[in-house]
C-alpha cells in the first residue's frame, strides 16, 4: 500500500484554499428572486410536461430545487457520522488523516446548515410553504448500518454525482437563465465536495488493503443503498405535488398527475442515482478500488435510466 500521506495532506491544503462562510453566501435576511429557474430543467424535468403552463413549470421547478437543497440534509447527515467515525479511528494514530476527516466533517455540518437556512429563505418567500422529509436521522442510522466500505462508495456515488451537477447543469450553462444566488451555493458546495470524493477514495483504499475480500459484501450493501435512497426519493416527490397542487391552485385530473408523476419520478431518478452511476470519475475510481465494482455498476444502471 502506497504511503497515502501526501495525498490527505493536498486535501487539507484544497480544504483551507476554498474554504468559505455561510454567512458570505447567503445571509441570514435573505429574499429569493422568484422570477427564475434554481436548477436546470435537466434536474428538474419540468419543461418536457405537456399538461403544464409555463408559470407552472417554474413553480414546480423551484420546489423541486427546493427539496434538491433539503435532500442535502439527508445526504449529509450520513457523511457527517461516516467522517466523524472515520476521523475517530486516526485517534492516536495518523493525525494528517485525521485532520482531513475532521474538516470533512465540519465541512458536511456547514453545508447542511446552509441548506438548511436556504430552505427557511424559500418557505418565507414561496407562495405556500413547501412539505419536506424530516426523517434525515432516522435514515442516517439505517445508513451507518451497513459496513464502512459500503457507505464510502455510497458516499462516493452521492458526492461525485455533485460534481457531476455542477459541471454539466450549472457551470457554463448559458441554455438557461438561472437564479445566480443559488448557482453560486452550489459552486461553493462543488468547491468543498471536491476534496470529499478524493478522501471516500482513499479511506476505502485503506480498508480494501486490509480486508480485499470485503468488496463484494460492500458492493451488495451499495446496492441496497441505492434502492434506499429510490423509497426517499418518491416519498419527497409525493411531498412536491402536494406542495405543487397547494400552490398551483388546482386539482390536476388523474392522467395529469399522472404525467407529472412519471416526469418527475424519472427526473429525480435520474438526478440522484443514474448521473452519479454514469460519472466517468466515479467508475474508474471503482475499476481502481477492484473491476468486479465497476462491473456491478455497470449491471445496475439499466435500472436507473442510465443506458
Ligand atoms: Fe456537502
Ligand atoms: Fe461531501
């Protein structure tokens, strides 16, 4: 095994030279500019929805951007145990390791702050305030269940499919013209995740060195994870038509919300599970760690849109 040292040691070097403050991003007072799009229609998956009026397809495109910033509650409140355990076992030990997860750490809790205080700004400024999971802890357990290579190359997935979001539906996207408030949170989110994909790599690195024959048992619980993660996903697209039919101020017949559902199921789909699976990093990081891993990947795409 490599020494991994100056490879924790350039993440806490990356961590310091982008680190930034909630408070610079988006103040505690502020008011959301309503007249634009917050994620690109290739998140959201609104446009393509024929039973919608333009004014509508906005609407529930700034929910789903809403419950988009929300599910990085979710997401988070995994990786803050993950890290934090992970930082736990440098104790005494290596402490440039520890020192990257601890700022690992600390970086998730601030993100989830920010998104969190996003979602305050939208429910003051929104037309109804819009109904969101709240279950993050309690599937945050359910998460930590599985073995620590398994939610790594979850964690791996989640934080490379950020990327992935970034670069293709936000940085130089001049199809749309986006809300730059949020584009700027996930820029800023982008900058930090950036050293997160590089750490899941390393600690599962660390693990595989010890424990090769664990790989297959984790590639199941990743598996399981994504499946997961489907059930989360539908239960806050639920959420979204109650909150889109409140605010829309109309009841939708039984084949339109039908369309809508089927739209935004795929979309949500596709934006969580099938881009991550498809991100070039993410399968080479995983042909790295073993091919059979990629190989298991690969298998499990056509489940999630993802050809
Ligand atoms: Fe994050
Ligand atoms: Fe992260």
């Amino acid at each position: 095994m490599p020494n991994q040292d100056p490879e924790y040691q350039s993440c806490i070097q990356s961590s310091e030279r982008v680190s930034w403050r909630i408070d610079d991003l988006l103040p505690k007072d502020t008011v959301l500019d309503f007249s634009r799009r917050f994620l690109s229609d290739e998140l959201t998956g609104t446009e393509s929805i024929r039973c919608l009026n333009a004014e509508e397809k906005l609407m529930l495109n700034q929910i789903r951007s809403n419950s988009y910033a929300h599910m990085f509650l979710f997401l988070e409140e995994y990786a803050v145990a993950l890290a934090s355990h992970r930082a736990g076992l440098e104790l005494h030990g290596n402490s440039t390791h520890m020192r990257a997860l601890l700022r690992f750490s600390e970086e998730e809790i601030k993100h989830q702050q920010l998104f969190s205080r996003y979602t305050s700004a939208f429910a003051r400024g929104f037309k109804v305030v819009p109904s969101l999971l709240d279950n993050q802890v309690q599937v945050a357990k359910a998460i930590m269940t599985k073995s620590n290579l398994g939610v790594l190359i979850f964690n791996l997935h989640m934080e490379l499919m950020t990327q992935q979001h970034y670069i293709e539906t936000v940085r130089g996207n001049d199809r749309e013209a986006l809300d730059p408030l949020f584009c700027n949170m996930l820029k800023h989110h982008w900058l930090e995740e950036a050293q997160h994909t590089r750490l899941d790599f390393l600690e599962a690195q660390k693990i595989i060195a010890q424990a090769p024959e664990t790989m297959d048992a984790a590639m199941a619980e990743y598996a399981e994870l994504l499946q997961a993660l489907r059930a989360t996903l539908n239960a806050q697209l639920q959420l979204d038509l109650q909150t889109f039919e409140k605010a829309a101020e109309r009841t939708f017949t039984e084949a339109e919300r039908k369309e809508i559902f089927e739209a935004q199921e795929r979309s949500y789909i596709w934006s969580f599970i099938g881009m991550g699976m498809k991100a070039p990093l993410f399968l080479s990081r995983l042909r790295s760690l073993s091919p059979m891993a990629e190989q298991r990947v690969l298998e499990l795409a056509p489940t999630y849109y993802c050809n």
